[in-house]
C-alpha cells in the first residue's frame, strides 16, 4: 500500500520545523554572523577580576619597593 502524497508534506513539513528548531537552538553563528564565545556579563566579571588583580600588584610592588 502507498503512502499518500499529503503524508509524505506533511512528514517533510514537520522534518522542516524540527531542523528549524535545532538550528535556533545551536550555539554556532549563522553564515556571515559574529557570535561572541561568552556572555556579555561574564566578559565584563572577568575584566574586573583582572583589574583588581592588577591593582593589589602595584600596591604590593610598591610596598616591598618603599
């Protein structure tokens, strides 16, 4: 027995939404699109936590110096 030619639409319809929804849920950047490797918030966290490392160095360099 064949299948129906509104069967095979609309299993091909449904395959179609389903890769769809993978795609959005993908970290990867579309073609031509930048992505950043992490958030926003965690960049800015980082950077600070750099900062301050940096600050308690020079105070330490400066303290053994004087």
């Amino acid at each position: 027995m064949t299948r129906s030619r509104s069967f095979h639409r609309f299993h091909r319809w449904t395959a179609k939404l389903r890769r769809r929804a993978l795609r959005q849920a993908l970290p990867e950047p579309r073609e031509g699109e930048l992505q950043a490797s992490c958030p926003a918030a965690e960049v800015r966290r980082r950077e600070w936590q750099r900062d301050q490392l940096h600050d308690l160095v020079e105070v330490e360099e400066i303290r053994l110096a004087g």
